[in-house]
C-alpha cells in the first residue's frame, strides 16, 4: 500500500465519558474509542452505559465520526458468560468497531455483533505479518500494532499483508513499562489485575532498598540519577505523521482515555491539523508542535518508531504550560458568552481562547458577572457560572486557559 492509497490519515482519539467525546468530536476526531461497563482495559476511565452507548454512535454518527468499543480484557470462563448478551448491546447501540485481543471473544464478535467490525487490540502484540495475516483471516478488518514496533518494521509487514487489512498505531500518550500492555505487577502488588483493566500503575512509583533488620531504613535504587526504574516517558509523534504515513498506517491513535476534556480538545485539534498537513505533503506549523506541550505530560519521546526510547527514572511528575481557566457553555455573535469556572482567574489577565479547528487567540479577560449579572472580581467556588464578553463568537465546549510562568510539575487533570 502506498501513500497514494491512504485518503485520509484517521485521527482516533479518546472518549472517557460524554464531556470528552463531546469534545473530541468537536475539535476533529474522525473516531472515538471508548467502553462499556464491562470488558474495557481501563476500568477506572468511565464506562458508558447501554443507552450511553447508543447516544455516543448517534452523536458522533451525526457527524460523520466512528466509535469503535473496547472489549479487549481477557475474560475467564465465568466472564465470558455474559459476554454474548453484552456484546449484541454494542451491535445494537451501533458500534462501528469492537477492539479486541481474546480470540474467545472475537469468535463471539462475529457471531453477537456481525454489524460491528473487528479491530485487533494492542493486547495482542502483534509484530509480524503471518499474526495480522492470521487475524486477517479470522474476520479483523484492523490491526492495532504492539507499541514496540519500529517504523521500518511496520513498513515491512505493510507490504506483506492484504491491501484491505488497515493499520492503526498509537502516536500520542502514556506508555508501559510492559510489552504491548501485558503486565502483572500491578496483580502482584496491589490484588489489582491489569489484564481486567484494573492497573494500579506501580511502574510509576518511587522505590527503595531496605534490609530486613532495618525496617523504616530505605536505601535508594538509582538508574541514571532517579529511582522510578520502571516510569516510562510519553509518546508524541506530532512532527513525524508523515513517516507514520509512508510506513502505511491509516489510523493514529491519542491514549488517554482518563484524562481531562481539555486533553482531548488540545491534543485531538493538535494531530488533527498534523493529520491533515501530512496529506497535504505541507509542512506542520509551529502552533501545532507548540499545542502538545500545553497539557499535562510526562517527558515525550516517539516511542520505539525510531529506535528504543528509553526510561524516565527522575520523578513521575507531569509537566504542563497552561491551566485552564474556564469552559464555554453557550455564546452570542457578540461574543457574549456564559463559562464554567475551572480555576479563578481575574479581569485583565492575559488568556487564551482554543476552540475547534482554529490556533489558540490571545486576549485579555473583561468584565465578570455571575449568573445573575452582578458583577464579580472572580468566581467564589468551583465550577461557579460566569458571563463575560469573548473577543469572538466561541462555540460551546472551547476553552479558557492561563499560560504559567514556566513549563513546571502540575497534576494530571488538565
């Protein structure tokens, strides 16, 4: 498959609940992956209900965007007895695609939700053209590719497998320590399996020595000047779309299905726009390379595409140039517009204003007014409403944000 083949470069980005689909679908996701109550390898990342499930495919199917579901654990026997009756809910709620890696559940797939296609999950670690081959074989319409693939190797398996067979690969978000995701520690450590989407990631966490005459005594394990020996950098692949491309994948992939609304806005308009330069053959603007440093984030590398990445062992802190400030919930053509706060923030502050499809605008915060207009020097408790007049007409769902003084530590949230 050449790059000729390829007509559009799928943006696929997370959707944890409605906020976060709603906003990834806003600022340009051509699909969402997201779960059930069940079966998901994120359990703690919000589920969608039945009917949930229904208004996902109805919303973004009215948009022209496709959901694919994650049923990608690997089930025991008492598990999968409920699998049938909840995987025909999908097919009914209209999933366009179930993520998989169990072959017990695939043969189920086919046979309780025939309208949904087959997507090979991550889980499955597939790194060699006869596995997608097989796949292929068994009704997959997609292969994910283990994470631990180079560029030139997927290039070489793409010219080894049925033309109609499509690649999807991650290009942004966390990583594990673990190959392809297949870790126990968190079982062994916390009771908290991995494998069922319970991950309590103790890769993240700070260890020590310490002797067992000596208790409370801890001695430090140090690689490279840290002792987070199993922390892991994040992905940001933002400038190499364009070798993503030439190596034949048609799907890239946003990790971060526990992360902020925000997250999915910054980052999906992000590769949105590296998406759509890269098919264009036009170079990335600056703006856009910028944006993935203005959410929470580990240190970045691109992952194993050009060679191993290597640990981060210093801290687990996120790093992150911003805070957002407010959300929009509803403007004129005036620019009037009611917000919800999400950190104060006063009159005459600089700010910046993202909504979709457009570059951050700069401008300074006016007048503010509570819900009733009376006017307010900030908001006095969280998630308070507040009107303000917009440089422009902002659509529902962009937001609001500060730029700290410095890239430094801040919590994952945002």
């Amino acid at each position: 498959m050449s790059v000729n083949d390829i007509r559009r470069l799928e943006v696929l980005s997370p959707a944890g609940d409605r906020e976060k689909l709603t906003a990834a679908v806003n600022f340009g996701a051509d699909a969402v992956y997201l779960a059930g109550p069940s079966y998901g390898m994120r359990a703690g990342a919000g589920a969608f209900a039945p009917s949930d499930m229904a208004w996902a495919a109805a919303f973004c199917h009215s948009r022209g965007v496709k959901v694919y579901v994650t049923v990608n654990t690997i089930p025991t026997d008492e598990q999968m007895q409920a699998l049938p009756a909840y995987l025909e809910s999908l097919d009914s709620a209209g999933a366009d695609g179930l993520i998989l890696s169990d072959l017990g559940v695939l043969a189920l797939a086919k046979r309780y939700a025939p309208r949904a296609a087959i997507h090979i999950s991550t889980q499955a670690g597939v790194m060699n053209a006869p596995a997608a081959r097989m796949f292929h074989d068994l009704g997959a319409s997609r292969v994910v590719l283990a994470r631990e693939m180079s560029l030139e190797a997927i290039a070489g398996l793409r010219a080894r497998i049925p033309k109609e067979l499509e690649l999807e690969a991650f290009c942004h978000g966390a990583m594990c320590v673990s190959f392809s995701g297949r870790c126990v520690l968190s079982d062994y450590m916390t009771g908290r399996p991995a494998n069922q989407g319970a991950c309590a990631q103790p890769c993240r966490w700070k260890y020590a020595l310490v002797e067992e005459k000596r208790p409370g005594e801890f001695f430090p394990i140090e690689e490279d000047g840290g002792t987070y020996l199993y922390n892991s950098r994040d992905m940001c692949m933002i400038e190499h779309l364009p070798a993503m491309l030439a190596a034949g994948i048609s799907s890239v992939k946003i990790e971060g299905r526990t992360k902020s609304a925000y997250y999915a806005a910054a980052i999906t308009n992000a590769y949105r726009h590296a998406a759509d330069a890269a098919l264009a053959g036009e170079p990335l603007a600056r703006v856009w390379r910028d944006e993935v440093y203005a959410v929470s984030h580990r240190p970045y590398c691109t992952g194993f595409y050009f060679g191993p990445p290597g640990q981060y062992t210093a801290d687990a802190c996120y790093f992150s140039r911003y805070d957002v400030v407010a959300a929009v919930e509803a403007c004129d053509g005036e620019g009037n517009a009611r917000l919800t706060q999400r950190n104060r923030f006063f009159p005459g502050e600089e700010l910046e204003l993202l909504m979709p499809g457009a570059a951050p605008l700069a401008f300074a915060a006016g007048e503010l007014r509570d819900g009733a207009g009376a006017p307010v020097e900030a908001a006095s408790h969280p998630k308070m409403e507040l009107l303000t007049r917009l440089p422009v007409q902002a659509p529902a769902g962009s937001f609001l944000r500060r730029r700290r003084t410095q890239d430094k530590p801040g919590h994952r949230a945002e």
